[in-house]
C-alpha cells in the first residue's frame, strides 16, 4: 500500500513540475528566443505562445516592438535615401567635418572636384584634401566659431567657400558645414563687363576728342579758310559715322542677346539670296578687285531663316573679308548640307589669324590686329553680333584660319521645317 501511495505521490510530483515548467519556465525561454530573433531583426514564425497572461502580454508586446522598429527602419531608410538623392543633385560642393577634422559627410561635387573616394569618410580633412585654402578656412571656423568665407581656383574653376560652425546646447563646436559654389561663370561675367565698359569708352572717347578738338578749332579761327573748313568737317562727318556705326552694333548685340527677340522665319532661295548681297557690295569689291564666288550644294538651295537677320550676319562677315583681303584676291561664298545642319561658310584669303587670337575673334571689341581694325574703321563688334544671331537661330558660328592663308567663318544652322 504504501508503495502505492509513494508512486502517487512521485507521479503527481512530476504531473506538476511538468505542468509548471509548461506554464512559467517553457513561455519565457519561448520569449527569450524571441527578443533575440527582434534583436537581430528577424521575422519569428508566431508571436502566439502558451502560458500566463503576462507572457502571452510580453510576447505580444515584442511583436509590436518589432513591428515599429521596422516602420523606423523604413522611414530612416527613406530619408536616407532622399538626403543621398539631394546630395547628389546638389551642384555646389558640401562637406561636413566632425569636431577632429575629420570628414564626416561629403557629396558628389565635392568629391568630383577633389578627387576624394568614399572610403576618405572617417579619414582626417588633411589626409583627404591637400589645400591650404580649404583648411585655412575650417581652422578659422574652428577658431572663431562665426560663418568664413573664402575663395578657391581648382583648375580652371573658382569657388566660393562657405564655412558655417556646428555647437551642441552647451556651445560646444562639434564641426562645420563648408559649402563650395562655383562663381567661374560670375567672375568670367564681371570680368566681361569690365571690359565691354572699358573698350566702350575706348571706341567713344577717340572720335568725340577729335570732334571736340576740330569744333574748338573752328570757333577759335571763325575766318578759316573754306578749303581748310571743307577738311575738317570731312574728318568730323567720318568719325560721326563711326559713332553712329557703334551705336547701331552696340543696339544690335543688346537686341540679340537680351532674349526676346524670336527669329521671323521664312523660305530663303540662297541663289538670290547671295546674288543680292554680292550686287550691294559690288562697288567694295570692285575697289580691291576682288573675285566673288558662289558655290550651293542642290540639296540646301532653299532654307528657313530670318532674312534680315540672315544679311545682318553676312554683310559683317563681307565686311571683314573685305578689309583683311589682299587686293585681287578671292571670296567664297558657300552653302552645304550636313544631316540635319546647314553650314553658311565665307572664306578669303586674305591676312590670316593666329592661333592665339582665333579662339576669341567671336568675343565683344576683340581684335587680333587692333590698330589696323581701328584704322579701317572697324567697331570690333562684328563677329560678335554674328555669333549671336547665329545662336538666336539655333545654331552657331565657327571660324578656322591660318596667318598668311586666309579665314573661313562658318554658321551652321539647324534644318527647320515649315509647319
């Protein structure tokens, strides 16, 4: 009997120890399992377990916690990508140092114009970037904790450096934002402009002192003789029209390049066109006995283009021709097709252009010969004004040339269609 008993006994013993381990100690190894797999982020097969209340709660809980940490990773994900995508558009550089100088965040440009990899993350701003500029400029921030500004040629490019300090709540610098912005194209404007003002008052100052001059001169002799006064007003009429000349090239470049203005398009026979144009300068290339040729491909004899605009380009283009042949010498005019381009080509054979001067003959005022330019009555505006009317078009201007062999200009203009 008592063997009985003790069997019942044991048996209701391990019935129990069994019924607790399921209910307390299996429940929270089950959890414990699962705060592992959310610690690592992986997706348990269920939430749902056997036990007390408060495990089948926690469990629930940690699903929940799971749940939100991955919409945070979403999210976190999302800006990530956004802040990496604004980044990268960004045209100005961007770099970002930590409290040690050492480069906490840069983007594309920036690493473009260094030359710097992704792996200089982490890495000392003196180890990644070799330029005195740039570290002058993040000591200075660091020093004085107040926005720099500076400037940087790299190359043919320059930028403008923008140092701005990064604190905490106690005023503590923890780093700086520099930003690079590339002010070539501001510096290459001023720079224009500097020199539109100067050789404006250049061209200006010239022919209002001779006229000033020759005024002062017939007010200070009132009884001139008349052969002395006929010559005088003939040198004050020429230099009035040079000043009318400039006026008339400075308004057109303004029109051209302000814009607004819309080519008037229409069918142009080039033959005519051409003949046109070389009947109105007979009597200039008669003086120099210059021979006038012209040459069509059949497949461009009819274009699309703004006429008068269209004698604009080519009356300045004749006028140089012009001025820079050798007597007896040759001009051709010549029309060809190209895909879908026209090319408009004027070539002489007169004096030439280095290879100096050739790349900047289609800037304002420029001359390769200035004091013969200015002695043929010349504006230096020209070829300027046939760039730009070439550009108003849709297409643009090209020159080759070569000392003693003459010069080619060439306008190349899109094929338009009639709508």
């Amino acid at each position: 009997m008592s063997w009985i008993l003790l069997g019942a006994i044991v048996g209701s013993t391990i019935a129990i120890s069994y019924l607790a381990w399921r209910k307390w100690i299996l429940p929270w190894r089950r959890i414990e399992q699962l705060v592992k797999q959310v610690g690592r982020g992986e997706q348990p097969e269920t939430f749902l377990i056997e036990g007390t209340n408060e495990a089948q709660r926690v469990a629930l809980a940690l699903e929940d916690i799971l749940t939100r940490q991955r919409e945070l990773d979403r999210q976190i994900g999302e800006r990530a990508s956004g802040q990496k995508a604004i980044l990268s558009a960004m045209q100005d550089g961007l770099l970002v140092v930590d409290s040690h100088r050492r480069v906490a965040l840069a983007n594309r440009a920036f690493c473009e114009l260094f030359g710097v990899g992704e792996d200089s993350l982490g890495a000392p701003l003196l180890e990644s970037v070799r330029d005195p500029a740039l570290e002058q400029i993040v000591g200075e921030t660091f020093r004085g904790g107040v926005p720099i500004q500076g400037e940087l040629a790299a190359g043919r490019r320059e930028f403008q450096m923008t140092s701005v300090p990064m604190g905490n709540d106690k005023g503590e610098i923890t780093g700086a934002v520099v930003l690079f912005h590339d002010i070539t194209e501001l510096k290459r404007a001023d720079e224009i402009r500097r020199d539109f003002v100067a050789n404006v008052s250049h061209e200006l100052r010239t022919p209002l002192s001779i006229l000033r001059g020759y005024i002062e001169t017939m007010l200070d002799d009132p009884k001139m003789p008349r052969v002395e006064c006929v010559r005088i007003l003939e040198v004050m009429e020429q230099h009035s029209q040079r000043l009318g000349l400039l006026a008339n090239d400075l308004l057109t470049l303004a029109q051209s390049e302000s814009g607004s203005s819309t080519p008037r398009l229409s069918d142009i026979d080039l033959s005519q066109f051409f003949g046109g144009l070389l009947r109105d300068w007979k009597k200039k290339l008669s003086a120099k006995e210059l021979n006038a040729i012209v040459d069509i491909s059949t497949d461009c004899s009819i274009i699309r283009a703004d006429g008068a605009r269209l004698r604009e380009i080519f009356d300045n283009l004749l006028d140089n021709a012009v001025k820079y042949s050798s007597k007896r010498g040759q001009i051709r005019l010549r029309a060809e097709r190209s895909g879908a381009e026209i090319a408009l080509t004027l070539s002489d054979d007169g004096i030439g252009i280095g290879p100096r001067d050739l790349p900047r003959i289609f800037e304002r005022f420029y001359r390769a010969d200035k004091a013969r330019s200015r002695e043929l009555g010349g504006t230096g505006l020209g070829l300027s004004i046939v760039k730009h009317l070439a550009q108003l078009h849709g297409g643009r201007a090209e020159a080759e040339s070569e000392i003693g062999h003459g010069t080619t200009v060439r306008v190349i203009l899109p094929i338009v269609t009639q709508t």
